[in-house]
C-alpha cells in the first residue's frame, strides 16, 4: 500500500488513504473483508502471500509517525459503526518480538501510546482507541483488563487538572 511506504509523496498517501476511507464508509462487507486479513488463519501461506491487514499492521511497527497515523485512521474506518468488527479486532495478535508471545493490537496500541512519542501517534492512536471503544462494552472490558491503561489515564487526566 502506497499510504504507508514514506518515500512515496504525502499527497499520494493521503489519496491511498482517502481511497480506503470512501470504500470503507457505510460498508459493512468491506470493513469485514479488512478485519478478516488481520486475523489469524489456518492456512498455509507462502512468502509472497501479503494481505491487507499485514501490510496495514507494518505500519505500526515503523518509525515513520506518518506511516502509524495513516495506518491508525485507516483501521478506524475498519470498525467505524460496526460492533462485529469491533470484537473480532479484539482477535488480533501481533508478533512484536522474536523472543516473546504474541500481543493483542489492542494491548500493543494502548502500549504504544503510553510510550508517548510524537504528538501525531499519539493522536492517532487516540482515535483509534476511541472509534473502537465506542458503543462496545466487550471491548471496553477488554481495554479496562489492561492492567496499565487505568492508571496511565488517571495519570493523563491528572496532569490537565494541574
């Protein structure tokens, strides 16, 4: 995908990005197709098998804060009004780390942002968050078992208070 490559230019990403937010607007069968490529599956695929949701999931994982927003907005208009993908994202697992088990995306976004970084990122990741918290209590529970996240929002509002 050319939205998140960074040496592709910023008003290319920026279509690529505009492109998948109008298939995805209102379309319940598209959103499903994405989040369908981020979950695990049983069958064997070669090398050269790349999905969507791999392809979106490189995202997170590079440097590049253009590159995580993109891929932050993109996944948002994944759950945008729809409760059923909104739980089956809870399914993701992303391999992080050669030498430890995998993590749920949900765990992994709420790590990233806690990490602070560039305000972009953050942003991004934040809206994310909010699009797929929105009008799910599964998945509400699920970022509340997170055993950082409560105290890393108490901190947050503690600090706006100051």
């Amino acid at each position: 995908m050319s939205m998140i490559n960074e040496k592709q230019p910023f008003e290319l990403r920026c279509a690529v990005l505009y492109c998948f937010q109008c298939f995805l607007y209102k379309n319940d069968l598209g959103q499903a197709q994405i989040v369908e490529t981020l979950l695990p599956t049983t069958s064997e695929i070669t090398n050269f098998d790349v999905s969507a949701g791999q392809l979106l999931c490189s995202g997170f994982f590079s440097y590049d804060h253009l590159s995580n927003w993109f891929v932050a907005i993109a996944l948002s208009y994944s759950l945008l009004d729809n409760i059923t993908q909104k739980e089956q994202l809870l399914r993701v697992q992303l391999a992080t780390d050669q030498n430890s088990p995998p993590t749920s995306l949900l765990a992994y976004c709420s790590s990233l942002l806690q990490q602070g970084g560039h305000y972009q990122r953050r942003v991004s990741l934040l809206m994310l968050l909010s699009t797929w918290l929105a009008n799910s209590s599964i998945v509400v529970a699920n970022f509340v078992s997170i055993s950082t996240n409560v105290p890393y929002l108490t901190s947050q509002v503690g600090l706006i208070e100051s």
